[in-house]
C-alpha cells in the first residue's frame, strides 16, 4: 500500500480522472478520497478481527477504486478493475490478492455492483461513508446542484464498526439550514441499501444516524 500512494502512474491517473470529473461538475474523486477510503476500508477489516493481508488488500482496494474516472465516469468501476489488474501484476501483488482486489473494484458502484468479497463489502461501506463539505469544489451556494448542497450541509461523517455489538453504524452531522435531511434520501438511498448488504455479508447490520437520530 505504502509503495502504491508514492507510485508516479497510479497518483497521475487518480489526480487526472479528478481533474477531469471536477471539469464536469462533480464532486472530488481524487487523493484525499482515494487516502481517506483506504484507510476505512482497512480498518474495517482490522476492526472485525481479519488479519493484516485482507487489511492490507482492502486499503490496496480502497486507494484504486476510483482509478478508471481517468478513462471516463461511465462505467469507471470496471474500467477501473481492469486497469488495476494490469497495475498490480505490473508490481507483482500474487494472482490471487490481485483477483481479490479487482473483484472489489469492479463490484463496488450501486448500479450493477455486488458485494463479492470480505474485501468488497469493506470497500462499499468506506466509499459509500464519505460525505462531507470537503468533497465539494464550487465556492458559490447558489451553483450547487443537491449533491453539492447535501455534501456541503455534512459537517462530520463517522463510520462506527462495533464487533461485539455486531453493528456499523453511519454516524453524519448535517447543517440542516444547508439541506433537509430528506435530500440525504433523495440521492444516497441505494448507496445506504448497498451499504446494508456489505455489513450483511460481514455479519453486522447497518445503522445510519444524522444528527444523532436514528434513520436506518
């Protein structure tokens, strides 16, 4: 993982599909998020009592989900796996973490992805997790569209995994003057649905509080 955030391929396509989405209106796809899933996903895994490998494959998972945005936002989870295959056998990850990785990768949009893999569902519930202000690029309040506003109304996100309680609990703090909470449900519901799926395959369940409230 460690030789991955240095690697001069990997940063120049994550940095350039962001720069690209960013010309497109869309929210931030680029280090920060690549950085801040990994290091979810990883933890995850630590927390529910798996072993450093499927940690460490989780955070390889996490840090190149996003990577086919270089080629185009359609169908990027795809993209993306492909692509990471040829990076990772290129950095000779085994056969059988790489398949593990890119299975994740492929599996992890709401669309068409499913939960395939411990490492799976650890991607899907990092990625999904990640809300907040910082994500948006616009300055003016009067441009966002209601993504931009539901991203820059989260003024805390928190994933809580919870082992003995068997439970990963969302924990997000939301400006409601910046967005009802209802906009959260209007454009997340099937990533939360995704979400419910992937700690269903952990054996946990799924909670989603805002503002201290339980939701889900």
């Amino acid at each position: 993982m460690e030789q991955l955030r240095k690697d001069d391929e990997v940063i120049a396509y994550l940095k350039q599909g962001d720069r690209q989405l960013g010309n497109l209106g869309l929210t931030e796809h680029g280090i920060r998020h690549a950085g801040l899933v990994s290091d979810i996903a990883s933890n995850i895994m630590l927390r529910l009592g798996y072993d450093d490998e499927v940690a460490e494959l989780a955070a390889i998972a996490g840090f190149l989900h996003d990577i086919g945005n270089v080629f185009h936002r359609h169908d990027h989870a795809h993209v993306g796996a492909v692509l990471s295959h040829r990076l990772l056998r290129e950095r000779h990850l085994s056969p059988a973490c790489t398949a593990i990785v890119v299975g994740a990768i492929g599996n992890h949009e709401e669309r068409d992805g499913q939960i395939v893999s411990e490492v799976s569902a650890a991607l899907v519930l990092a990625d999904k997790s990640d809300v907040h202000r910082s994500r948006v690029r616009l300055e003016d309040p009067a441009q966002f569209d209601i993504h931009d506003r539901v991203n820059y109304a989260a003024e805390r996100s928190f994933l809580d995994v919870d082992r003995e309680d068997e439970n990963v609990t969302l924990r997000l703090e939301i400006d409601t003057e910046l967005s009802p909470l209802m906009d959260y449900f209007e454009i997340f519901m099937t990533r939360m649905m995704m979400c419910r799926r992937a700690a269903t395959f952990l054996g946990q369940r799924f909670s989603l509080e805002m503002n201290g409230m339980r939701m889900l």
